[in-house]
C-alpha cells in the first residue's frame, strides 16, 4: 500500500506499463499494477489524476539533483573569475579564511583552482539527460552542457594575462571568443530559469 491522502475517492486509471485497469483510491501516492507489477505513482497534472512509472519521478529527481549541482558549482566558478577579472591593484590585500592577509588576485586564483575538477565528469552524465523524454530536462542538459562548456573556455585562458589586467579579457581573447562566452553566459541564465521550472513542478507533484 501507498501513503495515505486526506480524499475517499476511487478513480479508474489505465496502467502506463502494461494498459491494464485499474481502481486506485486518490488517498494513496503509489500504487503496484495488478498485472504487471509495476511501481506507480498517483500524480496530479493539469486538475486530472493519472499513474506514471515511480521510476520516471525517481528520475526527474535524480536529474535535477545533477543539473543543480552544475548550477552551482558553474555560477561559483563564474563570480570567482569575474572578480579576478575585474580586480586591477595588484597590491590591494584582504583577509582569507584562515583571517590571515593576503593579497586579493593570490586569494581568488586559490578559490578559482579549488573549483577544478568539480566539473569533471558531468558531460558524461548529462549526455543521458539529452535524450530524456521530459523536454524541460533534456533542454535543461543541454544548457548545462553550455555552461560546462564555458568553464572549459575559462581554464583555457589560464596562461594569458587577464586576471589583474588593466585590459582585461578584451586584450588578449578575440572577438569571436568573447561573443561565444557571452552566448554560454546566456545559456547559464537561462539554465538557471528552467531548474526553477523544474523545482515547482517536482513539489507540486
């Protein structure tokens, strides 16, 4: 049995797996087909009740959980560089976690080289997002892969001198480079808009 909801009422639904009948009361939040065993779970959409595979919900999870973990490690990994870029006195100290002082461009290259690696392997698990029948989730992997991408454009620029330039980026990268970083910085945005369309939907469900 499922957990218990707060309604008596028994609505007749079709199984998703196998088509087969089914009588589910609307107190429950999942269910297992009669017929075929499946897992199902009794979701709300659009005013209707309906049964979806548990494993599909567990999924959208799942992905979420990844693509907000991109978010967060990729928008760090931006305000880090950001800063190092804007930062132009090279001698201008201030105070790291350890409370000793230290120069500023010292303080933020550390945090900028802590944040490597952490976007290392997230392609690879993105990929199966690509193709996810959800299409909120599979646009939202291929905007994660934008922003991964854009790391990748960010460390590849780790032997010129941009940080603490008075020139800054403009100098040193061209013009068709930093249109494709404004293009990735875009995607990031807007990646960001769609996990919030992903967080409504998975706590209305």
């Amino acid at each position: 049995m499922g957990e218990q909801k707060d309604d008596a009422r028994v609505v007749a639904l079709d199984c998703p797996n196998c088509g087969g009948s089914l009588n589910v009361s609307v107190k429950l939040d999942s269910v297992t087909c009669t017929y075929c065993g499946t897992r199902l779970s009794l979701d709300m959409k659009d005013g209707r009740f309906e049964l979806r595979a548990l494993a599909e919900r567990i999924g959208r999870v799942e992905s979420f959980m990844l693509l907000e973990r991109v978010v967060e490690v990729t928008s760090e990994y931006f305000v880090i560089h950001d800063a190092l870029c804007s930062q132009r006195n090279s001698e201008e100290e201030a105070i790291d976690e350890t409370g000793r002082k230290r120069p500023v461009l010292v303080i933020l290259r550390e945090k900028l080289d802590g944040l490597r690696g952490q976007t290392a392997g997230m392609e690879a698990s993105l990929d199966p997002l690509l193709n996810a029948p959800d299409s909120t989730v599979s646009h939202a992997a291929f905007l994660a892969r934008s922003s991964v991408e854009l790391v990748r454009r960010i460390e590849g620029l780790d032997g010129l001198p941009v940080f603490g330039s008075d020139y800054g980026l403009k100098a040193y990268v061209s013009s068709g480079e930093l249109a494709r970083i404004e293009e990735l910085r875009r995607r990031h945005t807007e990646l960001k808009g769609k996990l919030e369309q992903l967080r409504s939907r998975l706590s209305y469900e």
